[in-house]
C-alpha cells in the first residue's frame, strides 16, 4: 500500500485518528522541547564566557617593637574571586565580584606573655581581610573588565608585597582598614576580650611596646590553623552557638567577630 493509501485509509477513520492524536502532539513538543533544550545549553554556555575565577593566599603579618626586640606573627590568608564580564549575556543583578575567605587573625605574642591578635576585621568592615592584598601599592591597579581577576594574577605572579596603609579615602570617606587588635585577659574567656589601640599598645602591654608595621604578602604556602589551640571556645558549640552566643555581651561579641573565617555567631 502506497503512501498516499494509507493516509487516506487512515483519514477514513477517526476512531484510530482520535487514538493517536494525543501521541502526536507528544512528538511535536517533543521536538520543540529539544529545540528549546539546544538553545538553552547554548546560552548557559555562552554566559559561562563572561565567569571567571581566581583563587589566591596572602601572608598578613603584624610587627611589633618591644624593650626585648621585634616581636612578629602572621597568618596565611586564602581568598577566592568570582567575577563577571561585561558580556550582553550577563544579568546586572548577576554581575559584580564575589568574595569568600578561608583563615584566621594573626597571633603576636607579647613579652610579658599576653596575646595580642590581628583580627579578620577592621573596626567598621567585618569583610576587610578580603581586601587587603588590593589595597597595597603593589596593586597595579588595572581597570577595566575582570580588573579583580587580572591584579590578583598579577600580584600573585610578582609575589606582591607591601605595607598596609592604615588608612584609605579622604574627606569624609576616610577610614581605617587596618585589622581590629584585641587581647583576652582569661584566654579561656571569651567575655574578657579587650580591644587594644594601635596607636597605644604600651597601654595594654607595657612601657616601649610599639605596632611598627602590617605588611601583606603573596604566598602559596598552606592555609594558618590552629587559633582553636589557644582559644578553644571557639570550637565550642555551646559558646559560638545560640543561645550560648546570645548571652556573650554585644560589645564582646563584636571584638571576637574576625577570629576565623568557620565562625558562626554573628555580631547581632
């Protein structure tokens, strides 16, 4: 039987055309649900084009002069940078850097055995850590589309290295970014946390003690742990943790903020 046969037998009966016209119409949004598929992938995958990313580690470390010589602890930093392109493809709410950092503060020990500790922190910026590596003259201060990405490969390729500048913006928009420095007189206690002032550690620590200098540098060397061996509360659910957290006085709360990256309690 020709073609041209069976489509006339088969229009000849609409029981059998009734049977079939439900998997008929599967097969056509079959088809435009491959199409549809196709182009989807192509788009996604067009968009990846404007993604990249970059991973990278730093070394902040704090120096300290004391009447028994230079005392000096740092801390390795990881940071990981995500950022869009300018691509036609790129939605504005998904364009834009994304920052996420893995570490903790740095540890100074002091003569007379106190600690002081270099949090993840400055007093008005509890991301600033994520910072610091850009904000060192060796920056070369790129512009333009992925300019986060191509400084830090550049500073890691030069193994960039610099001072900390204690302050950034001018006018009103002046401020610090130096890390907060704080201090514990029980180490076993979180609420005995004090903040001590850059300006005055002979406050804290005793005639002669001076902050020399912060200095980032960057590195691939391992990711600092370990800060849980001197603070252990700070593993501690029943401390880090609601409602342990909650009875922690605010003003301390906010002055152990900065201590790891893995902390959970937030400041509020």
């Amino acid at each position: 039987m020709g073609w041209s046969n069976l489509r006339g037998w088969y229009q000849t009966r609409p029981t059998l055309r009734a049977i079939a016209a439900p998997f008929l119409a599967l097969a056509v949004i079959g088809r435009w649900l491959a199409v549809l598929i196709t182009v989807l992938t192509t788009i996604f995958a067009l968009a990846g084009c404007g993604y990249q990313h970059e991973t990278f580690r730093y070394r902040l470390t704090i120096e300290v002069d004391t009447p028994q010589g230079l005392r000096r602890g740092s801390s390795v930093i990881e940071v990981s940078m995500s950022q869009t392109g300018d691509g036609a493809l790129t939605l504005p709410e998904a364009s834009g850097v994304r920052l996420k950092m893995r570490g903790e503060a740095v540890t100074v020990e002091m003569p007379d055995g106190q600690l002081l500790f270099a949090l993840l922190r400055s007093k008005d910026d509890i991301d600033a850590a994520k910072l610091w590596p850009f904000q060192i003259e060796a920056n070369p201060g790129f512009k333009g589309e992925y300019a986060g990405i191509r400084n830090a490969r550049h500073m890691e390729e030069q193994r960039a290295r610099g001072e900390l500048p204690r302050h950034v913006g001018s006018g009103h928009y002046r401020r610090s970014i130096w890390p907060m420095l704080v201090t514990f007189g029980d180490l076993s206690d979180p609420t005995s946390v004090e903040e001590v002032d850059p300006d005055n550690l002979a406050e804290t620590f005793g005639e002669g003690i001076t902050l020399r200098r912060i200095t980032v540098e960057m590195t691939d060397d391992p990711v600092t742990t370990g800060i849980e061996q001197r603070l252990r509360w700070l593993s501690d659910p029943s401390v880090m943790e609601n409602p342990g957290w909650g009875q922690i006085p605010i003003e301390a709360r906010r002055k152990i903020i900065g201590l790891h990256s893995g902390q959970t309690g937030t400041i509020e």
